[in-house]
C-alpha cells in the first residue's frame, strides 16, 4: 500500500516569492504541489477548499491579504 504524498498549497504563487517557493517545491517528489487556477486565485471560497486539501499551505501574500486568507480558512 503506498503512502499518499503531503499536498503544499502556495497562495500567491504567481508573485516573485511564491514563483521561487514554487521552482524549488516542484522539484521534489515527495510532495504534491496543489495550483489554483488563474481565474480563481483570489476568490476566497476556492482558496479555502484548497487550504483544507493541503497538508501544509504558504502565504507569499502582503500582509493584509495574508490575514484575510488566514480568517477564512481558520476552522
């Protein structure tokens, strides 16, 4: 029986620190990386449907924009 892999959620992951997070992440093949797509990358309900499929989620968002995807996916 093989193990499934931890999924990593980058919000933000088009801005410069999320595409260096992202290049670096994609190289590894004990991990799944989970993308949003284009559309959706700031609809707040996508991010949190994501965030409760990952198993570890980064936020490469400014500050005020970080707390706002935190509020919404803190349960």
């Amino acid at each position: 029986m093989t193990q499934a892999l931890p999924k990593v959620f980058i919000v933000g992951e088009s801005g410069t620190t999320g595409l260096r997070l992202q290049d670096r992440l994609a190289q590894r093949t004990d991990l799944e990386l989970l993308h949003l797509p284009e559309d959706k990358r700031k609809d707040l309900p996508t991010i949190r449907a994501y965030a409760k499929e990952a198993d570890l989620m980064f936020l490469c968002l400014p500050d005020a924009a970080s707390k706002e995807v935190v509020d919404a996916v803190k349960d």
